[in-house]
C-alpha cells in the first residue's frame, strides 16, 4: 500500500494517459484557432515567478496569497508558481514599454493553486486566455464575447455568458444603504449566494451590520429598478450605462440568446473593475470568466493601461464534454511484417508513409499477425498494412481496413494511395 500510494500524482494533480490528453489537446487546439482568428498573437511566460510579483497588492485579492506554491531557491530567492496567466502578463507589459496598442496576446499554459481540491477543482490546471491591452472600449468586451460564443459552439457546449459591472453592483450597493468599507463583503457574500442559497446571506448581511435592501434587489435582476434606484439617491449610474452599451453591441453581434445580465455574478470583484464576464454550462459549472481589470498593469510599473480578458478553464471543460469528445488515435496505418526477416521492409515502408504525411508506426515488439491486429485494434488504429512473403514477391502491401475487415492490395511504387484510401 506504501508503494501504491508514493506513486499517486500530488494530491489536486493527476496524470492523463492519451485518450483523455489527446482530447485536452484539441479543446486546446480549438481555443488556439479560434483566438488567431481574432488576431490575437501568442506570449510565453515562466512557470515560476519571482513571490513579490506574486503576491504583490491587489494584484489578484488578498485570498490568493494563501494558495500560491512558494518556496526559495538555492539561492534563498523568494519564488512562487503562477497561480493565473494574467499576472504575468502584466509583469510583461510593464516591462516592455514599446508595444503597439491594443497588444493582443493569447496563453495557454499550466497554473497552479495550493487550495482545497474538490469534483472538477484541481491544484494543477491549464488555462486559455486571451486579454485586450490598451483599448478602454466596450468594443474588446463584445470582441471578446462573440470569440467565446465560437469556441463554445466549436466544442458543442450547452453554455451561455453571464454579465455584471464593478461599477454598478457598487453603485446599487451604496444607493442600497451599504457603506463604502462593507462593500468588499458585500460583494464576497453575494459571490457565495449559489452556493449557500440566499436566505444564509441575508443572514449573513444581518450578522455583519450590512444593509439587506440590495439583496432583494439584485435578486430581481431588473436593470431599469436598478437605475430608478441609483438616480434616487442621486448615484452615478456609469454601470448601467455600460452594461446598455455592451449589450446593443451584442445584439448587434446576433448574440443576445448567449448573453444574460445576472446582477447577482460578482466573481472577482476586488480585482475587476468594469464589465464581469463568467461562462456558465447549462447542467453544471462555470468553464471561463474574465472582465475588465484597468488598474492591474499600473500595479507592475510606471504606467497604467486598460485592460480586458477572458479566460478558459481547459480542464473544466475536459470534464465536462469528454464523453462526448470522440478519439482518434494519432496512428492511422500500422505495418506488421509477417516474418521478423522482413522487419527492414516494414520500416521501410512506414517511412515512406510518413514522408507523405501518413501517420504510422510500426511492430517494435515482434509479434504474431494475430497479435498484432490485436494490438490495432485494442489502440483504434484505423489501417494495417501487412508485408509478408507473398507482397515481398508482388511488391506490394496488404492493406486492411480494421472497421470493415476489407483488404486491397497496394503496389509500393503506388503508396500514395494509401493516403488516399484512409481518408
């Protein structure tokens, strides 16, 4: 048991063998094409950070400081895994003053969260991103809103994006009778409101001393209340505002049946500072958000610059479509040859199959023909190309095709075929 146990992946981390890497590869490969339709470009950027720039204020709430992986160096240097690729990318920014604006760039790549690991919540995950730098536009939103709305169709995922502002859940609040240092939690008691229902937070207002007025209001989910709420008391209703503007962009994007406002989303909000994106699944959870968060760049450096992003959970979404993902092996012909004296031959021509662009592989193992179909079988490689004695004297392979049982003879000189007949 001792050994069974030291050979488990760190706890929050797990190993995934290639039907289920190869399906994460193409969600990824999926935000990859999708994202460079955009015009957004790729940036790379450490797995290790210096901890300062980690854990630096307000760089992504004070909560995450107690999960980031930190440990020191040989050189006792403070350092830590990334725990988001946005913070990264703000370091980058600040760092490199002569990009053109808008700087639009995509990552995706592993983060790391030292939390409490829970169904579908990993402390090893890979995010997608894409993040517009420099535009104070609502134009990047809706941008960023019609990519998602591709990638979800792309992937076949009954999902919809839910909308909020910073601007407005504050403005409403403190219209609400909430006062400016409750704010904060505020809003974390309400960003807890799925999960804890609201009549434990309203509870939970009433402990804290926080006014309850703004719970029945945004639980009605009705902009123009909100509005004749704000003007009331005399508030600016800039959120509102946006929100309106946001949304005419995405009816004119055809989008509106993706889009809802929920005034009740208030992920984040100690780190965004505008519009609130969060992607939600139909039958289960969230697979992306992101928002607008204009004072992280000014954090890093000497400038600050708008900012807006999204990001997806790529491991969230493995687990939520992989069985309706389908697999292919990467494999499409195997070459078996009868006779091991025959080996060079089938290397030979698996070679050739390859420098046409046919994925193939041959028997290393140097097994029985039944073995071997075996084998393609157990692994779905789609085509088996037998070299035996016979073919040697015909030059020629047999060709199976394992779905249909059908074999066709192919002349070597004519392997081209081969790519073709696969397809």
């Amino acid at each position: 048991m001792v050994i069974y146990m030291e050979l488990q992946p760190v706890r929050g981390m797990r190993d995934l063998l290639p039907e289920k890497a190869k399906k994460k590869k193409y969600i990824e490969s999926v935000c990859k094409r999708i994202f460079e339709l955009y015009g957004f470009e790729p940036l790379e950027t450490p797995i290790v950070e210096n901890l300062n720039i980690l854990t630096k204020k307000g760089s992504a709430g004070s909560a995450i400081e107690e999960e980031i992986y930190a440990f020191e160096d040989k050189s006792k240097r403070k350092l830590g895994l990334r725990f988001d690729l946005t913070v990264p990318l703000a370091r980058v920014i600040a760092n490199n003053k002569q990009l053109a604006m808008p700087f639009k760039r995509y990552q995706i790549g592993r983060v790391y969260r030292c939390d409490r690991p829970q169904a579908k919540r990993y402390r090893e995950f890979t995010q997608a991103d894409a993040d517009i730098i420099g535009s104070s536009s609502l134009l990047a939103e809706a941008e960023l809103i019609a990519m998602s709305a591709d990638i979800i169709e792309a992937l076949g995922i009954e999902a919809y994006i839910a909308l909020n502002s910073r601007k407005l859940l504050e403005e409403l609040a403190l219209a609400s009778g909430v006062k400016e240092n409750q704010l904060k939690e505020c809003f974390r008691l309400i960003d807890k409101a799925e999960k804890l229902g609201w009549q434990n937070i309203s509870e939970e207002f009433e402990k804290k001393g926080i006014n309850t007025e703004v719970i029945d209001v945004v639980r009605k989910n009705d902009l123009q209340l909100c509005e004749e709420i704000i003007a009331n008391k005399g508030g600016s209703n800039t959120g509102i505002a946006e929100l309106k503007e946001l949304m005419r962009y995405v009816e004119k994007l055809n989008l509106t049946d993706f889009v809802r406002i929920e005034l009740a989303l208030a992920r984040g909000l100690d780190y965004y500072t505008g519009v609130v994106m969060e992607i939600k699944t139909a039958n289960g959870p969230s697979i992306g958000g992101g928002g607008r968060y204009d004072k992280l760049i000014g954090i890093y450096g000497s400038r600050s610059l708008p900012a807006t992003g999204i990001s997806f959970g790529i491991d969230r979404i493995l687990d939520t479509i992989e069985g309706k993902l389908p697999y292919e092996p990467s494999t499409k012909v195997f070459v078996v040859a009868v006779k091991k004296e025959l080996s060079s031959y089938a290397l030979k021509i698996a070679q050739k199959l390859r420098k046409l662009g046919v994925s193939a592989e041959i028997d290393l193992m140097e097994r029985s023909l039944s073995k071997n179909l075996e084998y393609a079988s157990k692994k779905s490689i789609p085509f088996v190309a037998i070299f035996g004695p016979a073919e040697l004297q015909e030059n020629c392979l047999k060709l199976r095709d394992m779905r249909t049982g059908e074999e066709q003879k192919v002349l070597l000189k004519e392997l081209k075929k081969v790519k073709e007949i696969i397809k």
